[in-house]
C-alpha cells in the first residue's frame, strides 16, 4: 500500500464520518453538539494518524521481509551457479581426463606398430643378407667347383698333397656357412 492511496481512504472516511442526514443551512442546535461533533473530528483525525503510521510500518515491514527475501533467493541463485560452476568443471576435468587417456593409448598403439614395423623390417634385412651371403656363398662354392674341375686333370690325380676339388668345394662351403655367423653354422650340421 503507498502513501498517497492511505490519505485518499483517510479523506474518504472522514467524509464518510461527517452526519450524512444532517442538512447544511440549518445551523447547529446546541453548543455540545458541536464540542461532540469536534470531539469525534478529532478522535477520527487521530485515529486516521495511528491508522496511517500502522500501514507506514506494515509498508516497511513488507519492503523488509521481501528485501529479506530477495537477498535469499539472491544467495541461492548464487550458491547453484557455483554448484554449476564445479560441475562443469569437474565435467571438463573428466573429460580431459578421458581425452589425455585417449592420447596415451593411441600413443601406445602407434609405437607398438612403429616397433613392430622396425622389427619386420630388421627381419627382412636380416633375411636379405643371409640369402645375399647364401648367393655368394654359393657362388663361391661354384667357382671352387669349377676350378677344382679345371684343374682335376691327370697331373692332380698323381699328387696325393694336392686338395681335391671335392675338397675344395666342401672347404669353400664351409667357409661361406661360418661367415655368415651363428645361424650359418647351424646349417652346416645338416
């Protein structure tokens, strides 16, 4: 309720006390008529006052208990952005969390492929080589074979100190399996 309607109802009911029945012109009968009519003008004036200071404080006591209530509804509105606040970013925490994993195992499987990669790659060039070295070997071998056919005439079959070709072919082959290391010699016995 604001001021200026509390005055207007305080207007409205003095003129509602005033006798409604008595007529203008006809002047007052006694003198304690009127003392009573001024006694209750006054008593209705005072009245009026008191009526008006009972809504000035109901007014103010309204204005305080909704400034009450907006610096509540303030305070909550506050306290569930903040709850918000931390679950968003317990959520990007999270999610972080999951994407750095996400990284780390991908990480993983790129230099799990990577190593076996360079291990397939080592193997093949560990194989290269031992059939580049079987090829010579061999090769070797051939050409030990082929002198050793050369030179198998009547002349080599008279002297006993000379090697073979037979021999010379086993030892050129020999030599080939043990220059090719460990694996090579493990081939020899068979």
């Amino acid at each position: 309720m604001n001021l200026p309607h509390a005055s207007r109802i305080a207007v409205v009911v003095l003129i509602g006390l005033l006798p409604a029945g008595a007529p203008a012109a006809e002047p007052p009968a006694d003198s304690g008529d009127l003392a009573a009519v001024g006694e209750r003008i006054r008593q209705t004036g005072v009245q009026i006052r008191e009526d008006l200071k009972e809504a000035r404080a109901r007014l103010e006591a309204q204005k305080a208990r909704e400034e009450v209530e907006r610096k509540r509804e303030a305070e909550r509105a506050r306290q569930q952005a903040a709850r918000e606040a931390a679950e968003q970013l317990a959520l990007k925490q999270v999610q972080q969390r999951q994407a750095q994993e996400a990284a780390q195992a991908q990480a993983r499987r790129d230099a799990a492929l990577k190593a076996e990669q360079a291990e397939r790659a080592r193997e093949a060039a560990l194989n290269a080589k031992r059939i580049q070295d079987e090829q010579a070997a061999r090769e070797k071998a051939a050409l030990a074979l082929q002198q050793a056919r050369k030179s198998s005439g009547p002349a080599a079959m008279n002297d006993p100190t000379r090697e073979t070709a037979k021999d010379r072919a086993a030892r050129a082959l020999r030599e080939a399996r043990q220059s090719n290391g460990p694996k090579a010699m493990a081939d020899e016995g068979q």
